[in-house]
C-alpha cells in the first residue's frame, strides 16, 4: 500500500476504537438509554467503512461491495411500497383509527419529501429555497432519530431481558387494554411471557433451595394496569385470573390497578414493590419489566429516565403490526427528548435564514 493508503486505513481503525470505547463504556452504564444505540450506528458506520476500503485492495472484492451497494439501494427504493402495503394491512385488520395510520403515511412522505424539495428548489425563490432548507433539516432530524431509534431497539434486544435481570425477585407485566373486559391476544402475549419468566425463576430457585443454597422464596408476579372508562374491571385484575389460569397460584401475584400509562405504571409498581418489601422484609432489587416487543425500547429508557435498574423484557408482537406500533412509540419518544428537539429547531430556522440570505445575494 502507499503511505496515503496505510494512514487512510489508520485514521478508519481509529475510529472503530474510538466509536466502540464509547459503546461499551455507554453498555456498561446504562444499556436503556439512546446514546448506546447512538455509538453502536457510529461504530458500525465506521467498520464499514473500514472494512469497504479494505476490500478494495483484494482481487474481486470490489465487484461484491458493488453488489451489496445496490442490493441496498434497491430495498431502500423499494421500502416506501413495504411501508404502504403494510400501512393498508394495518388498516384492513386493526381499524381506520390515526394511530394505525403511521406506516401509510411514512411510505408516502418518504415519496413526496424528494418531489416537494426539488419542486420548491425549481421554483426559485427565496421562500422557497428557505422552506426546501427547513423540509431537509426536519428530514435530517428525524431520520436521524429514526435510525438511532431503530439502534437502540437492537442494542435492547441483546442487552435487554434476562441478560440484564437473570435472576429477578419481581416480574411486572404491563397493561395493554381490554377488550369487553377480556384479555386480548397482544395483552395474553405479555402475561404468558411475564408467566414463563417467572415460572423459570421460581423453579431455579426451589432447586436451589433443595441443593442447600439459602432459599430466597418465589419471586413475585405483579400484574400492572389500571381501569379504563370503557372497560368493567381493571386490567390488572383480568391478567392475574389470566395467570391463574396458566399456572400461578394467586398468593404470588400482586395487582397495581391505578396505572393508565407507562410511566404510571412504573412510578406505582415502584411503590408498591417498596411497601411490600417493608411489610416483609424483602428487598425486590432485581425487577424485570414485560411489555410488548415494539414497547421496549421507550419502557427502557423510562424506567432509565425515573432512576430505576429495571431491565426490560419483550413479549412476541404480530409480524404484521410491528412496524405502525414501532412508528408509535418512535412518536412517543420524540416527545421525550423536547430540549434537542427544541434546539434542532432553532438550527432549523438558521439554516433556512441562511439559505435565504445566500439565494438573495446570489440575486
């Protein structure tokens, strides 16, 4: 290789280092919150790079890199189409209500953000130099979000769940509405995974009783959710007969029925879990939240946001819906991080001050 190359390759390793320091170092402190994911898209940015230019110096290598490149380009031209279809499948099974509507209406503005830019650009005027600015600086934002988002829900994935809480000494298994007050299949798949996490726990702990290690008791099942205006019972009275029904004697489960959101039912298991643990004596440091797959990334980062150590633990959603509930909780987030949001958009109006200007004095 000439000097040029070696530095070049150099200067890309160092910011693998560099990029996979700082994810571990963000694991190791706290894998809920979205800066892991963050590092982990800088880290495979660079590798990436690293290993593209790499390739370019083994025979043959460049033709695949080639290849993949536009395997890529052609899912991504192909995307907004996935998005639309499934955005009407949505619809066709879940009802024409505006939370269903997310991956549609993200399959069209991937499509109409590129035509409404160049439109604006061709028309030549200030404003609309200004306004094309502001629509690729929104663009840019979100999609970034987006991406960064998507990250984190893998880092969530691998360092989520058990990996995090082997041994919990409580499982908490989040609401999800009733329907006639009956448990519905979204709800039934986070209390049977809520049910068999604990299931598994108690059992490693009776073997270990019978072992002669120091028995700890049965961890504690706690159902969280509250009653909705439209429903006859509280949901955390519907899941635990749910779990008796699949095995749990009703001495181990505890209901927190005052919660109707997220971070309600948090902060209230959360007071729960203490009042219990000083009636008894127990202290219930290991806590592992179930939720739905495409739930766990924003219950991760709410549980990190109130200060807890609780991990998260996704139960299997329908392939179908995943994508338009992700796009939701993706809303959902967006809402909780308003001061970059705030201060993307002040760079936001600058840019487009500045477009403006730059157009005018090109007059």
């Amino acid at each position: 290789m000439e000097d040029v190359s070696i530095w070049s390759v150099a200067w890309d390793l160092g910011f693998v280092v560099l990029w996979s320091v700082l994810l571990v170092w963000s694991l190791r402190r706290d894998h809920r919150q979205l800066r892991c994911g963050f590092f982990a898209l800088l880290t495979a940015y660079s590798l990436l790079g690293l290993l593209a230019m790499l390739t370019s110096y083994v025979p043959g290598m460049r033709i695949l890199v080639l290849l993949a490149a536009f395997a890529w380009f052609l899912l991504m031209a192909m995307l907004p189409l996935m998005l639309v279809l499934n955005g009407l499948r949505v619809l066709r099974r879940e009802g024409r209500r505006p939370a269903n509507l997310l991956s549609l209406l993200l399959g069209i503005g991937l499509v109409a953000a590129p035509v409404c830019a160049v439109v604006l650009v061709s028309l030549t005027q200030a404003w609309s130099i200004a306004a094309a600015a502001e629509l690729f600086a929104a663009c840019l934002y979100l999609g970034s979000f987006l991406i960064i988002l998507l990250a984190q829900t893998l880092v969530q994935r691998v360092w989520g769940g058990r990996r995090a809480v082997p041994h919990p000494d409580a499982v908490v298994v989040h609401g999800a509405g009733l329907i006639n007050g009956a448990v519905t299949p979204l709800l039934a798949s986070r209390i049977t995974t809520g049910v068999e996490i604990w299931q598994d726990e108690a059992a490693r702990r009776q073997k270990s009783s019978s072992d002669g290690e120091a028995a700890s008791g049965r961890p504690v099942l706690v159902m969280s959710g509250g009653q909705g205006d439209d429903e006859p019972t509280s949901e955390a009275s519907a899941m635990a007969e749910y779990a008796v029904g699949l095995g749990v004697p009703r001495e181990d489960i505890v209901l927190e029925d005052r919660s109707t959101t997220t971070r309600e039912n948090i902060a209230f298991t959360r007071e729960l879990l203490a009042d219990l643990g000083a009636r008894h004596n127990v202290s219930y440091d290991q806590v592992l939240l179930v939720t739905s797959s495409y739930h766990a990334v924003r219950t991760a980062i709410l549980a990190s946001d109130m200060e807890t150590s609780w991990a998260v633990a996704p139960a299997p959603t329908a392939r179908y819906y995943v994508i338009n509930a992700w796009l939701r909780e993706y809303v959902a987030v967006l809402t909780y991080r308003r001061r970059a949001a705030a201060v993307w958009a002040a760079l936001m109006a600058l840019m487009a001050v500045g477009f403006a200007a730059l157009y005018l004095l090109s007059l």
